[in-house]
C-alpha cells in the first residue's frame, strides 16, 4: 500500500463518538498509544476497536502481556460481547516458559527475555497476517526491557516490522509514575497518541475525560471530550463547535400565550436566542417557564424540559396546579420532560442530551431549570461559562428557543447571583418579590432584549389557580425592585392604593 494511499484510508473505531473526534477513524496502517490509569477503559477501547475490524471481516490480533485469556473473555462478557473468533495471542505468563538455558546464560536475562518474546510475537503475526492488532500492555514491556534505551529499541522494531504489513495497531500503556522520558519516548514512536484521563470530584461520580494529543498528518477535535463506561461498552461525547452545526430557520417571535407576557416581550422571545428568567425563589420563574413549554408544546412543537433542582412528579404536580397540564404532551411524546442529577450527568453528556433532541427529533424549545443545578456538573465557573456559552451559540444556530431558570440568593433587598450569565443570554426577564400594604408581591420586568424592541415597564406578576396573570404598568412606584417601593410623589403607600384583582382580569390565562 503506497503512503499517499494509506493516509486516505481511515480505520474505524467502533465508538461514533471516538470516531468523529478523529474526523472518521484513525489513519491506517500505523502506531497509536492509548494511554491512561488502570481503570480508564483501555482494554474496553481496545476491543471495541478490534471488534469493529471483525464485524469487517478484518483479520484482528490481541496481544496481551498483562491480563490472561481468560480475564480478557470476562471483561468482554461483562459488556454483552463475545471474542470467539478473534486471535489473542496470551503472553501473560511468558516468564514461566522460559527455558532452563536462559537462567544459566551469560548474556543480560532481560535481553533473552525480549528475543524470546519478539520472536513468538513477529511468528504470531506472520502467520495472522491481521489488519488491526492491539498490545496490552506496554507497561509489561517496558519492565521487561529495564532501562529506556532497550525500551525504545523494542518500540521500534515492532512499529518497523508492522510498518510493512498495513497493520493499524494500538499499543496500550499505563501512565508510568517515576519516568516521564520513558513516556514521552513511546509517545515519539506513535503516529498518534489519545489520552485518556479522571478527574475526581468532591461529591458524586467521578469524570472521565479523552484527549487527542496528537494525530501525524491529520486533522482532529482539539480540546477535552468526556466519555462513559458503561455496559455495552464507551460512550463519547466530543465536544461541540457551534460552527460545524446551522439550519435555516424564521427569527419570529413565540408567544408565551399570556397577553401581558407578549407585551412586555415585545411580542414573545424569538426563536433562536436564549432567555434567562432570574429572580429569588418563589416569583414564579419555573412557572413562566413551563407556561412558555405548554404553549409551544399545544402548537405541536417539540419542547425539552430538564429539572436540575426538584422531582420530577412534583414539578409537573405544581404546574398542573396553575392550570398548566403538561401530562398529555409528554405521553404523545411531543414534550420530553426529564429529571437530571448533576452528581452523575457529566457536561459533555448533557450537552449530548440536548444535541440529540434537537437534531434527531427535531426539538425547538428547550428548558433548562436551573443553573444552579446545571452548575453543579461543572468542575469549575469557568467551565460553567465556556460549556453554556458552546452550547447556546450551538442551539441558535439552530433555531432552537432557549429558556435558562436562575434562581438568585436573598428574598427583598439583597439579591445576588451564584454566577453572573446575563451577557451570555438575548433575553433577560427579571422577577422579584416586593412589599405593599402588608403583602409580598411579584413583579416583572425585562431588562434587555438584543433581538428586538421591548417594553421597559415594570409590572405585578402573579401565578393564580387559573394561570399567569399581569396587570398594568406600576408608573405610580419607584423601587420595587428593591423590594421597598413607595409613591413616586414620596409619600408612603397607603390603604388609598387600588389593587387589581387578578381573578376578575381579562388579562388572566383561561
């Protein structure tokens, strides 16, 4: 095979997600080093690896240093797979066949001991002739060699005598922790080399993440990709660039279905953009928010819903509370209502999550509640930022409305934020709580909207038996989002104040 030839052909992974880090496979005929902790998933990539080659009708070679045949079968049966059919060459227990002559030589044991295993390794794969070979492990091999030079001598030869054969082979290895020369040494040898990586959190399960840190003459998806062992093997989740994903869409605006709400939106939010709606707990930001779902869920859209912070059941309990049943939506399957814990779904998953909805089910609206729960699968606020700020720019692109909850410390005066997202968002709808005639009372108003003129009024809000309700612009107060306001001629309130009852406004929701 000539080279131009061979750095067209591109050997699959068996993992989609692996393989579009890769930008289709991996280049053929060449060396990679998979490398990472015990525990990362190696041996699992491995075989997804060679078993995508004999589903192919590939001739596949697993070399094994480390693990017996027999463990090898279990691990494979632990996912559902079966290996029968594959070759594996078991050098496990290779010490014990040595012969009597080696322990009496007068030459290095080491270098007896890698002729021996050199020879019964290239006489395995002469008579294999295999398009795809895994070595597991190179740790093993480099024990056997005992200083860096052999190492690198052994590395060599094997990459020569598989140069010639169109071999495309995986070498696996363990971080080795007291000689980095000796990794950085097999990582020069290798065409490529993907690592892969755990970050341990405080609380809940731990993170597994993949890097590509190089690919000879071939492009690839820079950056860190989480990914998932679970039965049935990997799963990756690369990391998504806003600029490979666009559709065609109107910027019109999506009515809320709530009259007051459109006013004050300047005719709704428009598709395309994201909303935050942030205030303290209890003004009614879940409620706006699931108000905007069954408005679109009702005209056929398909809307996403994902409560971070309560149960599921009592989430939609409290809305159907409200008049806002979004039962029979989700059993059509026109909403998708789900529940996530943050100790578990990792970022790359989520975002995933959301992909598939709106490209493979054609979602339009979706619903994050909240960021402060959504927060909590970010190792870091910087994370948090850089995440949200790849996947809004994702779903615009697509059309795709989305509705972000943030839930603000403090109750009347002092209101603060967990983290300041305002500029990432188009929208910005501001509730608060406010005081008057001895009563606590919710207020709305919109602070910016890039895409589109809106009403910069202050109004009472309200979530009633019957639905939303908003009433009319408070002119006659100043302060109210500070939770204290009074008359703007400065007196104090007084029992003069006409208050609209919202169960006899015909601005109330049917």
């Amino acid at each position: 095979m000539s080279a131009e030839a061979s750095a067209l052909e591109r050997c699959n992974s068996g993992i989609n997600g692996l393989d579009h880090i890769l930008g289709g496979g991996f280049p053929a005929g060449v060396l990679y080093l998979i490398q990472g902790n015990p525990g990362l998933g190696k041996t699992t990539l491995a075989m997804h690896f060679l078993l995508a080659g004999f589903h192919r009708g590939e001739s596949c070679l697993y070399v094994t240093f480390s693990e017996t045949r027999d463990e090898l079968f279990a691990v494979a049966g632990s996912h559902g797979w079966s290996l029968d059919g594959l070759d594996v060459l078991d050098l496990s227990n290779f010490a014990q066949h040595l012969s009597i002559e080696t322990e009496n030589t007068l030459f290095d044991p080491s270098d007896i001991e890698l002729h021996d295993v050199t020879k019964i390794l290239f006489a395995e794969i002469e008579r294999i002739k295999p398009r795809r070979a895994v070595f597991d492990s190179m740790s093993e091999l480099r024990l056997l060699s005992q200083n860096a030079l052999r190492y690198r001598r052994q590395a060599l030869s094997i990459k020569q005598f598989l140069g010639g054969r169109s071999c495309t082979t995986l070498l696996l290895d363990d971080l080795p922790s007291d000689s980095a020369q000796d990794d950085l040494q097999l990582q020069s040898v290798c065409h490529g080399v993907i690592s892969l990586g755990r970050n341990e959190l405080p609380y809940g399960a731990e993170r597994r993440q993949m890097r590509i840190l190089k690919i000879r003459g071939s492009g690839f998806l820079g950056g860190t990709h989480d990914y998932l062992i679970e039965k049935g093997g990997i799963k990756v989740f690369p990391r998504i660039v806003p600029g490979e994903h666009h559709r065609d869409f109107v910027r019109e605006p999506v009515s809320s279905g709530i009259e007051g709400i459109d006013i004050l939106l300047g005719g709704g939010l428009d598709r395309g953009t994201s909303n935050l709606l942030m205030g303290p707990s209890g003004t009614g930001k879940s409620s706006l928010a699931v108000t905007y779902a069954h408005s679109a869920a009702a005209r056929g859209e398909r809307v996403a819903l994902f409560s971070f912070d309560e149960n599921l059941g009592l989430y939609l309990a409290k809305a159907a509370a409200f008049g806002v049943d979004l039962q029979p939506f989700i059993r059509d399957r026109v909403l998708h209502a789900r529940q996530v814990d943050p100790a578990e779904l990792s970022p790359g998953q989520f975002a995933h999550l959301l992909l598939d909805f709106v490209e493979k089910e054609n979602g339009r609206m979706i619903i994050i509640d909240s960021l402060n729960g959504y927060s909590k699968a970010m190792q870091s606020g910087n994370m948090l930022e850089l995440q949200l700020h790849e996947t809004l720019s994702y779903l615009g692109q697509l059309g795709v409305l989305t509705i972000m909850v943030l839930a603000q410390a403090g109750f009347m005066n002092e209101v603060r934020s967990p983290v300041d997202l305002t500029y990432l968002a188009d929208t910005v709808v501001i509730l608060r709580h406010f005081e008057t005639q001895g009563e606590v009372r919710q207020a709305i108003s919109i602070a910016k909207k890039r895409s589109g003129s809106h009403e910069r009024t202050i109004r009472e809000f309200r979530v009633t038996e019957k639905g939303l309700w908003v009433g009319e612009p408070l002119h006659q107060f100043r302060g109210v989002l500070t939770g204290t306001p009074v008359l703007e001629s400065g007196r104090a309130m007084t029992e003069d104040l006409v208050v609209r009852d919202p169960d006899n406004d015909a601005n109330q929701q049917d």
